[in-house]
C-alpha cells in the first residue's frame, strides 16, 4: 500500500527499532514522508531501515544507553 499523503512531508520517528515507533515509520514511508529515524537500539533501527528499504530514511540516528 502506497500513496501520496504524506509526499514532501518530513517525520521525525522516536523508537522507530520497534514497536509503535516502526510501524509509525513505515506507515509515514508507506505515505510519502521522508522518515527521520531515531532510536537507541542500533541493530532494531538498522532493521527498520532496511525494511524501508533506504529509499526514505533521510537520517538514521541511534544513541545507544546502557
């Protein structure tokens, strides 16, 4: 499912590794935004990425806390 909702928008994503913050940067993808993603986690927001594909993820920013 794709559309043009969102296109030329920009999303900042918190919590985009899993969970409501994926689904919500894959939905905003999935609608023409370009997605910033931030999350702690880096191998769950490397896999959002991916799953986006790298076509609409402007920054992929991860702070990992201990």
């Amino acid at each position: 499912m794709s559309s043009t909702l969102l296109l030329g928008k920009l999303a900042f994503v918190t919590g985009a590794g899993s969970g409501i913050g994926r689904a919500t940067a894959i939905r905003f993808a999935q609608e023409g935004a370009t997605v910033i993603a931030a999350d702690r986690n880096f191998k769950q927001a490397e896999e959002t990425a991916k799953k986006l594909g790298g076509k609409k993820i402007k920054f992929l920013i991860i702070i990992e806390c201990e």
